[in-house]
C-alpha cells in the first residue's frame, strides 16, 4: 500500500515500535514514534500492549521533533498527540499532529466518561490549532478522531474550531465504518 501510494507523510495510530512501523513502510521513511513510547514516560505506559501514534517521513524532508503533548488531563495512559514540524523555519513550514482519539462516543454527545474525555481532546487541539493561527502557522490534525466530525452541527467539531478557522478537509468523505464491540459483535 506505501509503495502504491507514495506518500511523503504518513500518519500512524495504533503501533506498537518503531520496528513495525519500518517493517510496513521501509527503509525510505523516518520514524518518529510519540514520545510516550520514550522510557521518561513509563508511567504513562501500559504494562502489556501499547498503542502510540506518530509519524513516517520520507528521509529526504526535513524535520524536527518537538515535544509530543498529552491531549488528556492528568497521567492519563491515553495516546499522546505526535507533533512534527515540516520544513522547519522556511516558508512552507507545516506543523502536524497524528492523534487517536478516546472511542466509546461516536455520536450524540452523552454525560460519559467517554465523551467527557473527548470532548477534553478536542479542547486541547482546538487550542493548539488557535496558537498555530495565532502564529501565521500552516497546520494539520490527522489521525483516528474515533467519531464522525462531519456531522451537520457536530458537537466535537464544535468544541475543537472554538476559537480557531480550522477547516474540516474531509467533510464530503463517506465513513461508513463503525466500531463493533468485541464483546458484544452484533452491536
């Protein structure tokens, strides 16, 4: 599939190490893994599989790496948002995050503890995304948002364009998938 398509950037979720990342995309791409994976975040690691996000690059863009930040309060084991910067200091600079976001509220809102913890990510990003603007940045959100944010008036999307001009590129995109319960397939 990375050979079909080739990308420059891919954003990734859901992986374990470096090592598999590498193993699907090759030897012509950077790695940058979520600083969660780092051992100074041990605490923030579950003790038997972990999910990171992050980033491959292909080797001959240039890079940097600034610290991935927690879009949930408190030492929450919850994914971090990886951040890259693309052609760091030049004009066509890019900022970019990778994010999985909390599932278990997909639609409607509901006074949940998973949508509580949603809708705390999407006020983390959209402040990111308003200091992005508030710095001339060009920016871009990409990941698993686990809910469908082109919903007309969807309470998610609200949250995180509060204070910011975000635009939603992949409105018009049918996602038709929808997560099954393991424990439950038929729901």
């Amino acid at each position: 599939y990375v050979d079909k398509t080739q990308a420059d950037i891919i954003a990734f979720q859901e992986v374990d190490s470096k090592a598999a990342v590498q193993k699907a995309v090759g030897d012509g791409y950077a790695i940058y893994l979520s600083d969660r994976a780092q051992s100074n975040n041990k605490h923030l690691q579950f003790s038997d599989t972990n999910q990171y996000t992050g980033f491959a690059v292909r080797k001959d863009i240039e890079v940097s790496d600034p610290a991935d930040f927690s879009i949930t309060r408190g030492n929450s084991k919850l994914r971090f948002a990886s951040y890259i910067v693309v052609n760091p200091s030049q004009k066509d600079e890019l900022h970019l995050l990778s994010v999985h976001l909390k599932a278990g509220c997909s639609g409607a809102y509901k006074n949940s503890r998973d949508c509580q913890t949603l809708s705390q990510q999407g006020e983390a990003l959209a402040k990111w995304m308003s200091e992005r603007e508030k710095k001339k940045e060009q920016y871009a959100v990409m990941g698993d948002f686990n809910h469908n944010l082109s919903y007309q008036r969807d309470w998610l999307w609200a949250i995180m364009t509060l204070g910011n001009d975000a635009q939603l590129v992949t409105r018009d995109t049918q996602a038709d998938c929808k997560v099954r319960s393991n424990k439950n397939p038929s729901k």
